[in-house]
C-alpha cells in the first residue's frame, strides 16, 4: 500500500526552502574551505585563514540574503597552533571584523569555544543550529547561528566550523505573512521548542512552547518545524 502524500502548503514550502538554502551553503561551503586548508600542509597562519575565509563571507553577505547578518570559520584547537583557537568573523555589508582582539587573547576565544554553536558540531561532528538567541558577542540582536564542521582532507580531526548568523527580525519580515496563512498560531521552532517567528501575538522569540500540544507540524531543514497550535496556548518559558 502506497504510504499517504502529505500536501504541504506553499507557506511552509517557502520556509523549508529558505533554511534549506542555507544549510547547503554552509556545507559546500564547509567542503570548500576543506579543501582548501588541505593544501596547507602543517599549522596554518592566521593571515592565511583570512585570506581563503573573507573572500567568501562577502559573496555570503554580498547576496541578495538580508537575513544573514554575518558569517565566517572559528579554528578548532591545533590548527593554528597547540591549544590555540582563530575567530575570522565578518557582519554587515561593510565587512566588519567581529572581535579580531580575541586571536591575541586565549581567555577571549574561551567565549567562543564553549558557545552551544561552535563546541556541538566540533564534539559530535555534525552540523548544528543554536537559537534563537540574543548575540552578544557580534550582534546583540535574535539570531540563528547556523554551523557546519569543517575537516581538512584525510585528516581525522576537525580544523573547525563555518557558520552564519541569521537575523530574527528579517526571518520575520521574510515569513511571517505566511505564516499567517497558516493560522492565528503557526510558529516555525526550534528543535527544543523555541519560537523563531509565530503568527501569534501571544509568543515572542526565544518563548517556549510544548511540541506535544500542536496540531499540524512540518519538518524544516534539520533543527526546525512550523508547528500550528490553538491561539490560547501560552509560552511556557
């Protein structure tokens, strides 16, 4: 017996692809950069680093993607140097460099080396998305930072992680009409329950929801769902 073909309705459509795109960025992206890093033999310079990691943030940035506020490559420990890490992070249209100091200052990068999006992909070698959040450390606004581990040829240990921050508020102006047409309460979540953006005035970014109680729910990219609840169901955190 055929298994039933689920409709998916042209508002989800549209956020599956959105975050899709993104994802698949991030890996070929990741794939690239590997490569890349393969061809320098050894410990690789800081310099060097940014020299293979700008040039693709500002074709990142320079699309026609408002949605993401900044991206780059965080080294994991050894590629750089023995217990050493390297931020090459941009934001913006103008390129701004995001806490450059930090390279100098192995306190600084322990900031970035126990964030949930950086030390996820490096322990389990998966992609990962974190948020939504307030981004204190480059943006201080909602975001989704999207991750993807990043391994040099032949070799087993992770040289580090691509990743891009997306901006909630530009989420919302890209989807929150339809989610609209989905309901007085459809909200495209987290994997842990967290709103990004809903149709409810009721929940704002960040609230937590209970899965268990929605009606319809979607699958989107790898760590999200829209889900649609009843109006009167209130945030739970």
């Amino acid at each position: 017996m055929a298994a039933e073909k689920i409709d998916v309705p042209a508002p989800v459509r549209q956020v599956q692809s959105l975050i899709a795109g993104i994802e698949v960025t991030l890996e070929k992206w990741a794939q690239d950069l590997g490569k890349d890093l393969s061809d320098l033999k050894g410990m690789v310079a800081g310099a060097a680093i940014d020299g293979l990691v700008q040039p693709a943030v500002k074709g990142l940035l320079a699309r026609d993607s408002p949605e993401l506020a900044g991206a780059g490559f965080i080294a994991n420990s050894g590629l750089v140097g023995p217990d050493r890490s390297y931020i090459a992070w941009w934001q913006g249209p103008q390129l701004e460099r995001v806490d450059a100091l930090a390279n100098f200052s192995p306190s600084s990068m322990e900031r970035y080396l126990k964030a949930e999006w950086f030390r996820i992909p490096v322990e389990s070698g998966i992609p990962h998305a974190t948020g939504p959040y307030i981004d204190f450390l480059c943006t201080d606004d909602y975001v989704v930072t999207f991750t993807h581990p990043v391994r040099r040829e032949g070799s087993a240990e992770l040289a580090g992680i691509v990743g891009t921050d997306v901006a909630v508020r530009t989420l919302e102006q890209n989807l929150i009409r339809g989610l609209r047409q989905l309901g007085p309460a459809a909200s495209l979540v987290s994997a842990e329950g967290r709103v990004v953006v809903s149709s409810s005035l009721s929940l704002e970014p960040g609230d937590l929801i209970s899965l268990d109680d929605a009606g319809l729910s979607y699958p989107v990219g790898r760590r999200f769902a829209i889900v649609s609840a009843t109006e009167d169901d209130a945030p739970r955190g």
